[in-house]
C-alpha cells in the first residue's frame, strides 16, 4: 500500500505547531511522541540505555510509538531537507527508500520544530528537547549580549556554541555513560559550531568522499551503541536550484543509493533510523514580500532575524509588539501567520521556553503562508531573496519528516 499525497494546496496548508511530550498525537494535534525530538530518546532505549530528557521522561514510550526494535547497534541518518513529502513525491526515483515505503509502520510522518530550518532542528534532535531551551529559535536571531543579529550556522557574531546550548546532548550523555557514539560525517563539520552545540559528544570520523563515510559508518555499526551519518546534498542543491529539480532529483537517487549501500554493509540485526530535519517548498516569484520596500512594515523594527519562512522583528525600545503585529496582520492579510512572542510561548510554539532564551526570540513572529517568502534587501543578497526552494514555515511541505525504519 503506497503513501497517497495531498494535493498541492493541501501540502501548503498551516499546521499548528507541533506539541512536545510523551504522548501520542491525536486528531488535529500533531507532534507529542510523533516528533523529530523523540527519535534519540527512542533510539536510546533501543539499545539499552534509555535517556530521559527536560521534554521527554518516557524513553521507552517513545520507542514504542516510533516502533522501533531493540538492536545492540543502531545507525541513526539525517537526511537534510529530505521532508516526508518530498521524498514520497519521486519516490519513483529511489528503489531503497520506496521498498522502506512500503512498510506500513513507515508511513507516517513525523513533526519537526518551529521554526522548521536546520539550526533549530538539529539542535531539538541532538538533544531530544526543543529551541525554547537549546537557544537556537532561527537561521539568525538576536544575540541579547551585543544587541546584534547573529547566524547560527557558522555562529558569526553569536555567542560561543557551549554558552548558547547548554543543554546536555544526547551524544555526550550516552558516551559518558560507556556507550560507543560514533558520528560520519564531513571534515568541514567535525569541529564547527553548529556541531559543538547541537551534536557534541560523539567519536567524530571525517571524510570528503560519501561513499567512504557510508563505509565508516557501517564499520562502526560492527559494535554495540549508536552511530550518527549525516547526509545534507538534498538541501543543499534544493537551495540552489529548486527540490523538484533535475539536479536535486539526480542528488536523491544518490543519496537513495548511499542509503541502500549502508543497508547491505551494516552487520545483520543493526537498526537503521533514517530522519530529516525539515521539508521544502517552492517559491512563488510573485510572492516575495521585501520588507525593506514597505515602510508599514519597518515601523518601530529595529532588526530582522529568522528566515524567509520564518521572521523574528525585534522592537525598537518602547515600541509595543502587539502594534507591530497589527500592522503586518493588516499589510499581509492571509500571506501569513503573525504572532506576539508572548502568544507563540503560550501555543508552544517553541516547546517549554527558558527564561534565557526569551529575549533571543523576536519580539513578532511572522510565519509565511502558501509558498510567499518574506525577504529584506537592505541585508540580503539578489540570490538569497530569490532562492527558488526554502523551508522555516508550519505547512505540511515543511514541517512533515519521514522517520523510516529498518532492520538489516
């Protein structure tokens, strides 16, 4: 029985923002044990040294929601941008992952974060909690000690990883408790800042050519514990040329092949997790809003963070944030969803927030809707205004991840 998806409109509809917890989602609630931050706990307990974490106090639970099995070895792969329908959309293309697709307990998805981008994701899988207390809530935000915006990527004028993300990770917690934690991945990675806050904690073994790193990761699977891969070409030429592209479609089958060859050269009875951070969508040309050309929407923003997908304005001192949030609920209409920060923590949408973390998140939340994207040209590059696929937003494209199992 195969997977049938949406209609287009239907893919570009707002979810609300995914719940955090132990518990199983039910109609018209998504997330709870469902969810990008379940899956390490899940894993944990699969292998026999089950972690709790501040959002997640029933591993086992967990495990047994996602239907994971217990294996004495398990490799867990993040496939960047690889949303759940995306990949069902050209499933025609990868023959590993559509005989996984087949399997009825694979076909569901599960929620990622909001806001739906990289930074905040790998960090609420790293450490099985949430961006309201990792301090990673967007691609950029504010750093509250300089009164800046700062990136979360290669880290530019934030605060140092460990003092950002202080919670512990899931990796360093299983490794201090005698677990093998091994990580394959890029060299570039292996001691960014994007690693030391979110994914810190693993025995980290680099390579540049993928199949090597597909090889590394089978051949520590031979031992008992946990084994991360990271795979991040579908979102990288998703950028650049579209996720429904020839290119981003030739990147696909690769990394379907690199998925199957892992498959036949781990040692039989290993778990395999196969997850993504976030989906993407088309961009619609006629429906980029550059904020920079509408004084209506600049009035009493002092800064800009977020994404295109998903905005953080920041209020210039003594400006009230519910009259920014009127102003580009009148200017936007149904282009987007505009929320307070003080609405947005009181709907979870950051999952439980620390005190401090608040101030990181933008004082308005501007979440675009159907495929609009909201851009700035006073700080922003021509390219990066005109990307033709991103992600950040709360529809189904994005915000829907695959976690698919198998057993070798």
């Amino acid at each position: 029985m195969s997977v049938e998806v949406p209609s287009d409109e239907e893919l570009l509809t707002m979810t609300k923002p995914a719940c955090y917890g132990d518990g199983m989602p039910s109609e018209g609630i998504r997330g709870g044990a469902l969810h990008l931050s379940s899956v390490l706990p899940a894993v944990s307990n699969a292998i026999g040294c089950p972690m709790s974490t501040d959002i997640h106090s029933d591993p086992k639970g967990l495990q047994e929601a996602l239907g994971l099995p217990d294996a004495a070895s398990a490799v867990v792969v993040l496939v960047d941008g690889l949303g759940y329908w995306n990949l069902n959309m050209r499933l025609g293309h990868v023959p590993y992952l559509r005989s996984l697709m087949n399997e009825s307990a694979n076909q569901r998805p599960i929620a990622t974060c909001m806001p739906s981008t990289t930074v905040a994701a790998m960090s609420t899988f790293g450490t099985g909690t949430c961006p309201g207390m990792t301090g990673m809530t967007g691609y950029t935000q504010l750093n509250p000690k300089t009164g800046e915006i700062c990136q979360l990527i290669s880290f530019r004028n934030a605060v140092p990883p460990l003092e950002l993300q202080q919670q512990p990770t899931m990796f360093e917690r299983l490794s201090a408790q005698g677990v093998r934690v091994t990580s394959s991945g890029l060299p570039k990675f292996a001691f960014s800042a994007l690693t030391q806050a979110a994914l810190r904690g693993s025995d980290y073994i680099s390579n540049d050519d993928p199949r090597k790193r597909v090889a590394v990761a089978a051949q520590a699977a031979k031992n008992p514990g946990l084994t991360y891969l990271y795979l991040r070409d579908t979102d990288k030429v998703g950028h650049n040329y579209g996720w429904d592209s020839d290119k981003w479609i030739g990147t696909y089958e690769r990394v379907d092949g690199q998925l199957g060859l892992l498959r036949r050269s781990v040692p039989k009875g290993t778990l395999i997790v196969i997850v993504a951070d976030h989906g993407m969508i088309t961009t619609d040309p006629e429906s980029v809003i550059d904020i920079a050309q509408d004084q209506r929407l600049m009035q009493g923003v002092v800064h800009v963070g977020g994404e295109p997908r998903c905005v953080m304005l920041y209020a210039e001192q003594g400006e009230a944030p519910e009259n920014i949030a009127a102003r580009w609920r009148d200017v936007l209409g149904d282009r987007a969803q505009v929320r307070t920060r003080s609405q947005a923590i009181a709907e979870g949408v950051y999952g439980p927030v620390v005190s401090r973390v608040e101030p990181m998140i933008g004082d308005v939340i501007v979440s675009a809707t159907k495929a609009v994207t909201i851009v700035d040209s006073r700080t922003q590059a021509e390219k990066a205004m005109h990307l033709p696929s991103v992600h950040g937003s709360l529809t189904m494209l994005e915000s829907d991840i695959p976690c698919l199992i198998d057993v070798a």
